[in-house]
C-alpha cells in the first residue's frame, strides 16, 4: 500500500507540473513555482538511481527500458520492492 500511494502521489506531482504549463492552475504562485523545479530534480535523482542500481532493475520481469522508465518516474519505488523480493 505504501508503494501505490506513493507512485500515485509522484503520478499527480508529475501530470499537475505538465498541466502548469498548459492550463492556467488554481494554485498559488509559489506552488507554481516550485513544482517544475521538484519534478526536474526527482527526474534527475531517479537518473541517478537508475544507472547506480542497474543490477537491481534487472531483476524486473520485463524489459530493461521498462524497469530504466519505471525507475525515472518512481526511482526506489519501483526496484526495492523488486530486491525485497529477490531476498526472500
């Protein structure tokens, strides 16, 4: 349950960013400020994770660019539970 509430959150950070810069939102100004920047910097974080724990989205059942994607918009979200897994 946590992972699912969690990727649904980084989902609506992610989907409101993009829609900040189609439609004018009902937020305020500072909010609109910082979502782009948070969104960039989680994308350039869950980067990082990708190529540092490579070995771990191989354990993902599907293709590599799958995992490679699924790790840049959910990072740990997405390859922990994959290495729990691989524990038990």
């Amino acid at each position: 349950m946590f992972y699912a509430l969690n990727k649904l959150s980084l989902l609506g950070l992610y989907a409101a960013t993009i829609a900040s810069f189609i439609v004018a939102l009902p937020l305020p100004a500072q909010v609109l400020h910082w979502m782009p920047l948070i969104a960039g910097g989680l994308l350039v974080a869950h980067a990082l994770e990708a190529v540092i724990f490579s070995s771990k989205l191989a354990l993902h059942k599907g293709p590599m660019l799958d995992s490679v994607v699924l790790t840049l918009l959910f990072g740990f979200l997405h390859w922990k539970p994959l290495s729990d897994a691989r524990r038990t």
